[in-house]
C-alpha cells in the first residue's frame, strides 16, 4: 500500500467525547529519519518503497494526514507509586489512527489537554530506548506494543539540560489502560465505563462477547494475561521500573517504556528507577504489584459486576503466576515434564546467582551448552567463587540426566537469549546518537531482532555488564 492510499478509521471516537480531546501534532522542526521498522510496516501493509520517501518522515511527523484522519490524546487516571492521581491522559501521544487493528500514535508530538506542566515533547535518548526495546520484546516473545520509526529533529526541549526532540510512532492493538477505567469509576461516570468496557471487550476480548456476564469474563482475562505477562519478565529478567495503574495495559502487552532496566547480575530487589525509593516497582516486586493494580481495577469494575465474583479470580491469581513462571522457567533450563523438586532447584539457582553476582543472561546461555556432567568450566568462569555453582549444578546433573541432550540444548537456546538490550548498550547508542551517529542504534536493532542467534560480530555485548555499568538508576524524566 501507498501513504497516499492508507485510510485510517478511529474507533476511539464513537466514545462518548469525555474519553478523549481532539488535537492536532506539533511537527518537530527539521526532522530526520533515524530508523523505520520495516517489518513493523510490513504488518501495516505499507509498501517498503515508501519508507524513504518525504511523506513517510512527515506521516512520523504529524504533518501528513492519512485519509480519515482525526487526531486525538486519551483521557485517563491512574495510581502513581500507589497514589491516585485523578486525571492523567496522553500527555504528548496523539493518536493518528487505525490501519487494520493496529493503531498508530506519535509519541513526543506535542501538548494535548492532559500535558499538565509537561511540554508534549519525547526526547531522544528515551525515544531510542522505547524504539529499540519493543522490537527486543517482540522477538523475546513478550507481549508488547511496537514501534514503526523514529525520528529526531533540531527541536530543542528543556530537561536537565537542553536536548533534541524526537518522536517515536507507536504501534499497538490496544491503548487502554487499567486507569482508563479508573478515570469514569472516580467520576461516578458509569455510563461511560461500562461503554468503555464493552469498547474493550470488541478490541481486545471479543470471544467473551455476549457472554451473561462479560465483564467478570473481562475481568478474568486481563488477570490470566496479566499474570502471564508478570511470569514472561520475571524469566527473561525484565525489570519495567513504573508500574503505575496507567501504565498497565489492559491487553496484557507491556506499555510506556521508561527507565526499565534487563538484569545484569542477577539481583531480586534490582530497583532501576531512580525515583523509586523504596523499591516498589523492583523486578522482585513486579508480580505483587501487578496484582495490586489488578485489585484497583477490580474496585473499578465493581458498578458493572458484583465484586465477589471477582474477588474469587483475583485469589486465583497468585497460583495462575507460579503455573506461568514454572512453565517458563522449565524451559528456561530445558526440564521436561514436571519433577518434585523443580520449583526448589528453580529457586535455588536464582539464589546461587545472586549471592555470586552472576550475569542472569549470560548464565543461561551458558547452560544451554552444558552437558549432563560436562565441561563446567565456561559456566564457572561467570563467578568468582564456585562451590555454590557447583553444588547448584550437581543436583541441576541430577535432574537432567535423562533428557535427551540434543532436545534439550536446541530447546534452550530457543528460550534463553544471547543478546538482551541491557542498559549500558542502549546508553552506548544514545552517546553515538546524540553526536550524529545512529550505527550502535542499527547494531542494536539488528540483535533486538534476533536476539536468540549468535552474531559472532556483536560477541562483547553477549558478556557479563561491565561493572561499572551494572545495576544502574535512569530517571524517569524523559
Ligand atoms: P509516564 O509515567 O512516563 O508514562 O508518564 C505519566 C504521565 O505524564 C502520562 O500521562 C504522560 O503522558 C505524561 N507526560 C510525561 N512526560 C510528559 C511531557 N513531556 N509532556 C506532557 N506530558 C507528559
Ligand atoms: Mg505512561
């Protein structure tokens, strides 16, 4: 398909007028293209000759209108390190519409009616960041929104320090949030939260439509796929770092990357937002707090189905996580069928790399290789010490001392990444970007996109983090 020739539709709009305000972008000023996802685009059915074009830069730029174009900001609430903020919305997305299921909204193009003190604008480090990761948790397998390009410009935006703005075009089949609904709840607009859950049930859930109780149903699904979500971070060692209500995702897709944080050593209580004090959104915390903001969306839904019934699924949740997890993690290190024992090896080893400040990424790669009572030396050679490794891999021997070895290596190398886009990578493309230079942001794009090969070309990131890069803070201004 030709730019000229995409026809974009806007559900969104047949919503009452309180979900959204109707605003124009804001072009940046000289913008250029940094990168297009083209298999993104692929998706959208955009041609790739197109990409190159001027029309192309100036659709990321909100200069160009597909047909039926209507542009909007949506309205929401949310709870922010557990405090209920009663109006939130887009701040600096706009929404440019629906080609297929797929809605596309430009991030950093300027001040809707939900920007508070906030400028509308993304800069560039942050947009790179949020670029490069959805496509790392696309091919990781993660539920997740996507990116089609980003852009970056001579547009100077205030931080800490003056830097360039950009915007990033984000791509998803659902932008709802958990505090979408909690914005109608708090304003007694039941009306309106009940039209906004049958709006996400036709988006998200319409197998559960015409149920007699489709938003217990509605309910039901965003916890199991909630849970899952929790389960598929937690083993791949992905730490989010602002898990606020309107950063939930009501899809279950993993939404508004900021200063989130893959493990370097394996840490329980890794805190990667600087603003994060006491450490509730640490990558330990993660599955707890999910199921504290499934528990205010709970309350939420509550005028559209009596909260018993809900209650009953919220307690399921806890065990509908340990079933993901332990799904996951078995296959992480490559066991079959289900042992006793297994939830305690799986425990043990995540206690074995913390006290050895172990690389989590590198550990399991590294076991991938192993064989039954192989060569432990490449393993060893992750940790200082090594009688806690060794001993974790005597009963790990044990266990797998009847799994075929071929089955079990290629099933593993399938699951445990090589190339994870951990912070100081993503930092080493921004310090290019910012100098002009965008091929770290290409070499990056090329590993988050498979993330499970070897590319012996890019062998210095598949080590331990350096050290004096590890376990570091970003803020959360952005
Ligand atoms: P976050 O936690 O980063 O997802 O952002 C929280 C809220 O602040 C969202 O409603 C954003 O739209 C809004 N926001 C963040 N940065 C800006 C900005 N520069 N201008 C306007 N709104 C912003
Ligand atoms: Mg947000």
């Amino acid at each position: 398909m030709k730019l000229n020739e995409i026809k974009v539709t806007n559900p969104y709009l047949n919503l009452d007028d309180e979900f959204y305000d109707r605003v124009k972008p804001d072009p940046l000023f000289k913008p250029h293209l940094i990168h297009v996802n083209k298999y993104v685009a692929k998706t959208l059915d955009i041609d790739e000759s197109e990409l190159e074009t001027d029309d192309f830069l100036k659709l990321l730029n909100g200069e160009f209108q597909p047909e039926g174009s209507d542009t909007f900001a949506m309205c929401y609430a949310g709870h922010q390190f557990g405090h209920f903020v009663p109006r939130l919305g887009d701040g600096r997305a706009i929404n440019i519409g629906m080609i297929d299921k797929f809605q596309l909204q430009l991030k950093g193009a300027g001040k809707t009616e939900y920007s508070r003190m906030g400028d509308g604008r993304a800069v560039l480090r942050s947009s790179i960041r949020e670029y490069l990761v959805s496509e790392a948790m696309t091919n990781l397998r993660i539920p997740t929104t996507l990116c089609l390009g980003l852009i970056g410009s001579e547009h100077e935006v205030r931080r800490e320090r003056i830097e360039k703005g950009a915007i990033v075009c984000r791509v998803s089949t659902s932008w709802v949030r958990f505090g979408t609904f909690e914005y109608y709840a708090a304003n007694g607009m039941f009306k309106e939260l009940k039209e906004l859950a049958d709006y996400v049930i036709e988006e998200s859930f319409p197998h559960i439509k015409g149920n007699p109780d489709p938003y217990k149903l509605l309910f039901n699904e965003v916890m199991v796929i909630t849970s899952r979500l929790m389960a598929q971070w937690m083993s791949v060692g992905f730490n989010h770092g602002v898990m606020n209500t309107d950063n939930m995702s009501i899809a279950g897709l993993t939404i508004d990357y900021g200063p989130f944080a893959f493990l370097d050593d394996f840490k329980h209580h890794n805190v990667c937002n600087h603003t994060d004090v006491n450490g509730r959104y640490s990558y330990a915390n993660q599955p707890a707090v999910a199921k504290w903001n499934l528990q205010a969306l709970m309350k939420v839904l509550s005028p559209l189905t009596p909260i018993e019934g809900m209650e009953k699924l919220l307690e399921l949740y806890d065990r509908v996580y340990a079933r993901y997890t332990h799904y996951y993690m078995c296959k992480k290190l490559g066991l079959e069928g289900t042992v006793e024992g297994d939830p305690e090896l799986i425990d043990e080893m995540y206690d074995m790399l913390e006290k050895l400040k172990v690389d989590y990424t590198l550990f399991l790669r590294t076991l991938s290789h192993y064989k039954h009572k192989g060569d432990r030396s490449d393993l060893l050679a992750t940790a200082l010490y090594h009688e806690p490794m060794n001993d974790w891999l005597d009963v790990y021997d044990e266990r797998i001392k009847y799994i075929d070895p071929t089955e079990r290596r290629n099933q593993m190398l399938n699951v445990n990444p090589k190339y994870v886009l951990k912070n100081y990578m993503l930092q080493e493309a921004i310090d290019k970007a910012e100098m002009g230079d965008f091929s770290v942001v290409d070499d990056l794009f090329n590993i988050a996109k498979q993330p499970f090969e070897e590319h012996p070309e890019f062998e210095r990131w598949a080590k331990a983090t350096p050290k004096e890069f590890r376990n570091q803070r970003l803020s959360c201004s952005s």
